[in-house]
C-alpha cells in the first residue's frame, strides 16, 4: 500500500514528467486507484513503482488508464433516461439540428442508450453526439460499439424500465459472447479524446451528460468543470450530472432550473 505522502509525490512527477495534472483529483479515488495498479503489476517498493512510471511511457499511459476508467452500463438508472425520453426530446423536437456531448463517456454504453432513444424519437436522423475521454484505451472499445453478451439480458430490463417498448436485440447483433449494436447507430457518434482538466469548450450543445465522472474530482476541479459545461450550453439546453453530483455551488442561482428529482438542469439564462 502507498502512504499519503508517496501518492504526493507521484502526483508531483507525473505532472513534471508529462504535464497530466492529477492534482484535483479527488485523494481518496486516486489513492484507491494507484493502490490497485501498485498491487495488480506486483510492486512492493515505491521507488521501483516511481521510477517505472517515470522512464516508461508505455507503462505511464497504461496507470493513467486504469486510473481514469470508469464503470458504466446501457440505460444505467432506467429513470433518468425516462425523464429524457419523456420529457427532454420533445422539447428538442422541434429544433433542425440537435447536438449533444457526453462528457466522460468510458466504453461508450450510455453513448448508444442515448443514439436508441433519439432513433425511437425519430431524431437521430438530425442529430450528432459528440463522445469523450481523456482515456484512449476506453474510446477505442466505445468506437466499436462491441458489448459483452452476457451483459444484454441486464440492460434489456434496464431498457424495458426506461420506458423502452422496441425489441431489444432489434439494435444488435450477437455473435461469439458479444453483441455488435447497429452501425446505424454509430454513424451519428463522433469520438475523441478531450481531458476536462486541461481542455476547452469546442462547441455548443443542447443537452451534455456527464455522469459518475466528477465525483472523482475535488472541489475546484468540479467547479472548473462545470464552468467548461456552462460556456458549452446553448440556453434553454440541459445539463444531466451522475446521481451525487450537483451545479449548486458552481453557477449563479437562477441561472438553471431542475428538473424532476432527476440530476437533469435546463439553462433558463
């Protein structure tokens, strides 16, 4: 196990070394997530651990993406993606054009809970979502849109609970122990690497999830965040957060509005 001082010190030189900022990661994440990596690949000294992380590159990336992925599943929290469903595409119906971002999209299961829900509402057809992470290793999983089968029983029920009345092994095909959703689909994804830490608004959007990803963030960061999802937020467009995530201390009062009991904020101004 690596002690609070070391995981400083760590924090210090990956920043020297590489310039990646983990410094507003939350300590307790981070420190579980190092400790994980430290025990996995069988160090026992935390010079020999520093040191690997310093001169390898190849071993640099492969710690920061252990520690940046996220879990995630298809239609996670059926009831969010009713309210979306229900309430939020009818609003977005009568626009020409409909972008949308999820902002920390791991291996892109909610990227493709959100293309079948726009396809049901017949929006897909003019709609673009923008997909990223600061995890490479994860977007290249999520570009393929390739699933384990095993997993399709539990995200059909989440499906069915969301609000969902299609077949839905209609929007994959298995094959081997994976399913491989539709290409329909994926045609309307743009995948990148973007890191919420560093990087800056590239466009304006109608609606941008970012779910379970700032509670691994510390205060400033989520704040920071936050602000980057405010300057990319059209007015009138909506802001959806992971379930202990807020936007209370981050904007001015008054300028969102919630939206049911969900973790969902529309921009009034």
């Amino acid at each position: 196990m690596i002690e609070d001082i070391e995981l400083e010190t760590l924090i210090n030189e990956v920043y020297e070394y590489y310039g990646f900022d983990f410094g507003s990661y939350s300590r307790a994440s981070l420190k579980r997530r190092v400790n994980r990596i430290y025990q996995l690949d069988g160090f026992s000294h935390f010079e020999q651990f520093l040191s690997k992380v310093r001169y390898d590159p190849e071993y640099f990336r492969h710690m920061v993406d252990e520690i940046t992925v996220n879990v995630t599943e298809m239609f996670r929290d059926p009831s969010f993606y009713k309210v979306i469903r229900n309430q939020i595409l009818p609003l977005l119906d009568a626009k020409p054009f409909i972008r949308l971002w999820h902002a920390g999209c791991s291996t892109g299961e909610e990227v493709y809970s959100m293309a079948i829900l726009l396809k049901e509402a017949g929006l897909l057809h003019k709609s673009l979502i923008y997909a990223t992470d600061i995890n490479v290793k994860v977007l290249e999983t999520a570009k393929k849109g390739i699933f384990p089968l095993r997993m399709m029983k539990e995200y059909s029920e989440n499906y069915r609970d969301s609000g969902g009345k299609e077949d839905f092994s209609n929007y994959y095909t298995a094959n081997y122990g994976i399913a491989k959703f539709n290409e329909d689909l994926a045609q309307k994804m743009v995948f990148s690497q973007h890191n919420l830490v560093s990087d800056t608004s590239f466009n304006e959007f109608d609606v941008i999830f970012c779910r379970n990803v700032l509670i691994y963030f510390d205060n400033d960061l989520q704040k920071r965040a936050i602000n980057l999802f405010d300057d990319s937020l059209a007015l009138l467009g909506f802001l959806a957060l992971g379930t202990k995530e807020t936007i209370k201390y981050s904007v001015s009062p008054g300028k969102y509005k919630q939206l049911d009991r969900e973790k969902i904020w529309r921009k009034i101004r």
